[in-house]
C-alpha cells in the first residue's frame, strides 16, 4: 500500500476485519523477509477489557498473529507497558494474553521489565525498550479514542507505551505533545491497524465507549492521526502533536492528499450508548443508522458541549439514518439526509464535518 493510503473496513467481528485489512493491504509483502522480527504494539493502557472502550481488541491480536504465522513469519513478539501504577502483567492477563503466548508460541514482553536505551530528539532524552528499538518491523494496533490531555490518542501517542515509566512521567511534565512527535522521529511504526470498534467518547481509561464499528489501516502515523482526528471532531491543529511530528519528518498530515479505500461499506446496529454519549442522544432523530455515522454525530455532539456550541441545537434535533432518504427536513446528517435544509454530505461524514454544519446553524 502507498504512505497516503488509508484501508477501512466495518463489521462486528474484530478478527475478520483485520484479517481482511491485512489481505487487503499485503502486509506479508510489506514486512518482507521471513526472517524479520516483527512486534505487536497494542494499546493495554490499563487493565480493563476492550467492552469499557479503553484497550485493544484481543481478537485483534490474535488475528495479527495468526496472519503472520501462515505467512511464514516465525519471529513474533508482543510488547506493551500499562500506563505508570498499573501492571502490564494484570492487563495482559485479563485479557487472555498469556493463553495467547503458549498458543502461538509468542513472548509477551512487559516494557516496564525490559532493558532500555537513552535516545534524544527534540532536545528531549527518553528511554525506550530496546526490543521495541531492535525489532525490525512495529506493528502499532491502537484504539482510536478521546484523551483527557491530548484530547484525542491513536496511533502517534500509543507510541508512549514502549517508554519506561521514568520517561512517560517526563513525558507528562513536559506537557505530552512535543515528547510524543520527538519519540515517533526516533521509532515510528511501520503499520498502523487502528481499533476502531468502539473508543471511548473523551478518556483513555474508557467508560464511554461509543459504537463504531470500524477499523482502518495506514502506514503513515501522522496521516492516520489527522484522519482520525476529524472522525472524531477535532480539527488536526487540536492536537498538537500531530503537527509536530509531521515537522519531525514523522510523517505528513495533508488530508487532501489521502487517498481512502473503503472495503465494506457501514453496518447498522442497535445503539449501545451509555453515560455522557446516551445523554447526547437527545439531541438525535435515528431511524436506520449505521453505527459509524451515528458514532460520528455523537463525537460531533460530544465536541461542541466541550467548546460550548451545543446550545446552537437547543429545541432541535438532528436526522440521521437510511429511513431518512427521500424525505425532507429540517436538520440532517449524511447522504441519507441530501433533501434536508441543512445537511452534510458523506456516507459516513466525519464527526467534524458534522460539527462544523451544526455550528453555523441559524
Ligand atoms: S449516510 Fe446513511 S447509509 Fe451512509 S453511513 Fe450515514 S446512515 Fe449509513
């Protein structure tokens, strides 16, 4: 696949779909050699399981896994580092991790116990696992949710996880972004399978998940990051990091570029909406939505509580859904709504095109 590629599928079974990313996209063909070392980077942030929103579908991994080792590749690890004061050990083990490593043959490596080496970019001295440095190709399977710092984490910042925790609390006094974009200038993934199921609404801890459905495949960090960012309604320039690792030679973040390839299209399912999203959906008209256009409106709805715009939808409501095609209204969001009076176009459209048409409401 090209760098200014995106491959996205939707579904309900996370090992399918990955596997249909992985064909789609020949990964095999990208890692190359046989012989190359290969490790997974899931997000383990803490140890919950994937239904709270937080961390990576273990059906991902095990997918990842599977697809390799029929493609002959022998040499495969897993690595990850819970974030500082939970144990990698316990959220590996949740989420039948160590089941995994005896099935398939497959170590699993807890960053915090690894040895590490001292890097500097940015003017920032970091120390970073050395198998994540030594391995020779870093699959990168983050979940695409909200951050209560960074607004937004994916790709890019799921990167922290293979630091020791001396350096993600340097991280963290030096504010998150510019460590971030100068860790990905010293070791960026190389393919990014981003899960993107059901992130959480605004916290990486989870809690709010929000049902997607969707998961996407890219080589570019940063042209995944910026993607993402406006499918969950922030504008690139939101995250700061995401501009600077582009100045670092991360990657690059023009969307206008992107070339996107969507293998299946939007599925439609019951909502399963819980806490701040469920209080959201009273803003929502839903008649036959597909859950990734839905997702998109909640994150949408979510956005502009945050910068206070929400009260523009105050005694109104929005339209959204395949019952809606054909019919006219008022407020409407989607290809399905093309004959309201207002609209955004997209099959699904992003959260921040949504945003912004709700916004300039009159
Ligand atoms: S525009 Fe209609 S068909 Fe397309 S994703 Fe939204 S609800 Fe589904």
């Amino acid at each position: 696949m090209k760098d200014n590629q995106i491959y996205i599928t939707y579904g309900k079974d996370a090992a399918a779909m990955a596997t249909e990313l992985m064909n789609a996209v020949d990964l095999a063909s990208m890692i190359g050699s046989r012989t190359r070392s290969i490790a997974l980077k899931p997000n383990l942030i803490t140890s919950s399981t994937p239904d709270h929103g937080a961390v990576t579908h273990t059906e991902i991994v095990t997918a990842v896994i599977e697809y390799l080792q029929d493609h002959g590749f022998a040499d495969i690890r897993i690595i990850e580092s819970s974030w500082v004061g939970d144990s990698t050990r316990r959220a590996f083990a949740v989420n039948g991790y160590p089941n995994i490593s005896e099935k398939y043959n497959v170590p699993l490596v807890d960053v915090k116990d690894d040895a590490y080496e001292r890097r500097t970019a940015a003017g920032i001295t970091m120390e970073i696992s050395r198998q994540a440095l030594e391995t020779d190709f870093l699959i990168n399977l983050p979940v695409l949710k909200g951050h209560c710092q960074t607004l937004m984490t994916c790709a890019l910042k799921n990167m922290k996880g293979i630091l020791s925790d001396r350096s993600k609390r340097l991280f963290h006094t030096l504010g998150l972004h510019k460590p971030i974009a100068a860790l990905n200038s010293i070791r960026k993934p190389d393919f990014v399978l981003v899960d993107n199921i059901n992130g959480d609404l605004d916290f990486e801890e989870g809690g709010t998940p929000v049902y997607t459905y969707r998961m996407l495949a890219g080589t570019d960090p940063v042209l995944m990051d910026s993607f993402c960012a406006e499918q969950i309604g922030f504008d690139i320039s939101d995250i700061p990091y995401i501009g600077l690792a582009e100045k670092m030679g991360v990657g690059r973040s023009d969307l206008s570029k992107l070339e996107t390839i969507e293998l299946k299209d939007a599925i439609c399912l019951p909502s399963k909406s819980t806490g701040r999203a469920r209080r959201l959906e009273r803003y929502t008209d839903a008649e036959s939505a597909c859950s990734a256009c839905y997702a998109n409106l909640i994150n949408a709805l979510a956005r502009m509580d945050e910068n206070g715009t929400l009260r523009n939808l105050e005694g109104r409501r929005v339209c959204i859904g395949q019952s809606f095609r054909g019919r006219e209204g008022k407020i409407g969001v989607g290809n399905c709504t093309r004959s309201f009076d207002n609209t955004v176009k997209g099959c699904p459209p992003s959260a921040n095109a949504i945003r912004e048409m709700l916004e300039n409401l009159t």
